[in-house]
C-alpha cells in the first residue's frame, strides 16, 4: 500500500536526479571554459529519462541470465551516453566549450530542475491533503 | 548528491582563474622592470590549464567523467627577447648603451585580465545557482 504511494513520485524522483547529473556536468563545462583540448560533454535528456524509467534498454547493458547479475546503472550513469559536443567555432586550442551554448543550457536545466522539484512538492501535498481525515481542517 | 559536486569543480575553476590573475597582476607588475645583475630581466609568465577528474562513479573508484574541475598545470616562460632602449645614461645599460626591459606585452595581459575576470565571474554564478537550487531541494516536501 506504502510503495503505491510513492510510485507517483518515481518518475519525477528519477527526472530530479538526471538534471543533477546534467547541471554538473554543465558546471564541468563552464569551469573548463579556458582549459586548452577540453571537449565540450552533454547527454540527451529524455533519451536517458526513458533508459532510466526502463521503457528502453540501457547502453551497454549485457543480458541478466541469472537472478544474482547486476544490471549496470541506468541513464546517464552510463559512459557511453555522454556525447561530446562540436565546436560552432574553431579554437586554436582545440577546446569545443561555446559558453554562450553552456550559459543558456545552465539556465535551462536550473528552471527545469526547479519545475520538477515543485511536481515533487505538488505530489507530496496532494497525498497529504488525501490522508487527511473529513473532521480536520 | 552529485549538485554538491558542482561546488568543488566550479571552486577549482574559481581558483584556477585567481591564479592566472595572479600571474597576470605579476606581469603588469614588472611590466617595466630592467635587467637585474645577472643580466636577465623578467620573462612574462603565462599558466597552462588542465583538467582534472574529480568524484568517482562508482565503488570501483574509476574517476568520474561528469565531475571535471580544472588546475593550473604548469607555469610557462615566455622566451621572447626583452624590448631594448637605447640609453647610455641608465645605470642598468650594457657596453653598447643599451637596457633591457621585461618582456611582457601590456595589451595582451590587459586581454587576458579580462578573459580571467569573466571566467571568473561565470563560474561564482554557477555556484550561487547550484547553492539556491540545492537549499530549495533540501525544503522538499515541505512547503
């Protein structure tokens, strides 16, 4: 019964901890803005969202044959889904960091890191405002 | 945790950049100074950036990808001549009259201060957001 109340807040649990993942990978960014060879590195967002919510298999994950074998971690844990970015223009340095791309994706993620937090809070008192008896306020 | 992170990446970068400022401050600095005794004056000095992995994945301790911060590498020399001014009176000029000044470009460490300051700026941004929108996770559920 507990855990068919949590379930709604799976997703968006998940959804929160990707945009983690993606606001420090953005701040890896902007800190090596100036660092010469660095290669720019993000991740497709929802492409990981569905690998973590499981509706497609994990990059590089092997066939669980046998009940002890552990499933690598889902979503953009995985190596092989951060893609490295081009760079709009050439560097001398070879560094492929466009900060003006970093500054408004930084933005991007924070609003949307902010919007998921506050489905998570909806949710949380939704499910209060249902366990409350008709007697209380 | 992985929002904590950003506080050690953007402060390494933080640092780094107070260090190239610090360089860039040293060259302004002897921006006019001539040859010492031993007959060498100040080289420009520039800091070479690079990036350094930080955090690990997972419990195998493999660095983490995600997590890149950055360090000053190394301080370089630049071997350019320094400029040299004919003036036979300077207690500092050679037999043929001549002094020699550092060799640092004023235009290109101005430049550079710029450039520094404004790394500098974006990566405190960075951390004021990842601060905010940590203390709004830690109110979840709350409100």
């Amino acid at each position: 019964m507990l855990n068919r109340l949590t379930e709604s807040l799976d997703f968006q649990s998940r959804a929160l901890v990707l945009r983690a993942e993606r606001q420090r990978l953005i701040a890896s960014n902007i800190a090596n803005a100036d660092t010469p060879g660095y290669q720019a590195r993000d991740f497709d967002f929802a492409h990981a969202l569905r690998e973590a919510v499981g509706a497609v298999p994990t990059a590089g994950a092997a066939a669980a044959t046998h009940a002890r074998h552990i499933a690598p971690r889902a979503g953009a844990t995985a190596e092989a889904n951060l893609l490295y970015a081009r760079a709009s223009q050439p560097q001398v340095d070879r560094n492929t960091v466009d900060m003006d791309r970093e500054r408004a994706s930084f933005a991007d993620n924070s609003v949307k890191y902010e919007a998921t937090l506050r489905f998570i809070n909806g949710s949380v008192r939704t499910m209060l405002e249902a366990m409350k008896s008709h007697t209380q306020g | 945790m992985s929002m904590l992170h950003i506080f050690n990446v953007s402060g390494s970068a933080v640092s780094a950049q107070s260090q190239r400022l610090n360089v860039v401050a040293s060259n302004l600095a002897n921006a006019d100074t001539v040859a010492g005794p031993d007959g060498k004056a100040y080289k420009a000095r520039q800091v070479v950036f690079q990036t350094v992995l930080m955090g690990q994945a997972g419990p195998g301790g493999t660095p983490d990808p995600k997590a890149a911060g950055v360090t000053v590498s190394t301080v370089t020399e630049d071997h350019t001549p320094g400029r040299r001014v004919h003036d036979p009176k300077h207690p500092a000029a050679d037999a043929d009259g001549y002094v020699t000044y550092s060799n640092v470009n004023a235009v290109e460490e101005m430049v550079n201060m710029i450039s520094a300051s404004r790394s500098y700026q974006s990566n405190v941004e960075v951390m004021t957001t990842a601060k905010s929108l940590l203390l709004k996770t830690l109110q979840m559920g709350q409100s």
